[in-house]
C-alpha cells in the first residue's frame, strides 16, 4: 500500500524558514516523480516544486530562488526547504507521489506565515 506522509509545518514569522519532509512507503521510491503542492481555502492545489527519481527540479516561478527540493532515494524521502517566506506562502502543503499515471497525495502539513 503507497502512502506519503508530510511533516514539518507550522507558524514562522515573515523573512523564516520552514523545512517539510515527506516520507514514502510501498512503492518503488526512484520510479517516481516527488511534488509538493499547496492549497488555499478557495483556491485550487497548485505545484510549488517536483523533483524527478534522477534529481531533475522544476519550480513555481512564485517560489524560484527562496524554496528547494531535494530526494533521498535511500531514505525515500523528499524535501521542502523554504526560506525568505512571506505571508502569502501561508497554505496546507502536500506531498505527492506521480509515476505512470498514477498519483499518491499525503495529508497536508499547514505553513502559516504571520507576524
């Protein structure tokens, strides 16, 4: 049974830095592409950054520069290291898991960036 499971949100004041983690079970780690996407009440889940099993990253322009993700194929984890956040990163994060189709999303971690 595939299960993804996020940790390491919370509360962090503007200009902070948070890092999440994302661990994976029941599958062949590698093979998959590892995401990490947010939501807002309202809005739909949109892609912060992937990663695929060789170590290709690919970014939301709106966290270029402040956010990386990084994979440990051995540990069959996957991380978020977000740095310089603003208020407007405030969401429920989720970890996610993609290979052939086929896609695995964890429970969300909240990341609320306040003052």
């Amino acid at each position: 049974q595939v299960q993804v499971v996020e940790s390491g949100g919370g509360l962090v004041q503007p200009g902070g830095s948070l890092r999440l983690s994302c661990a994976a079970s029941g599958m062949l780690f590698g093979l998959y592409t590892m995401g990490w996407y947010r939501q807002t009440p309202g809005q739909q889940r949109e892609l912060v950054a992937s990663i695929t099993g060789g170590g290709i990253s690919n970014y939301a322009d709106f966290v270029k520069e402040r956010f990386t993700i990084s994979r440990d194929n051995v540990k069959k984890k996957v991380y978020l290291q977000m740095d310089s956040l603003k208020p407007e990163d405030t969401a429920v994060y989720y970890c996610n898991a993609n290979f052939a189709r086929r896609d695995y999303w964890g429970q969300g971690t909240q990341v609320a960036v306040s003052s």
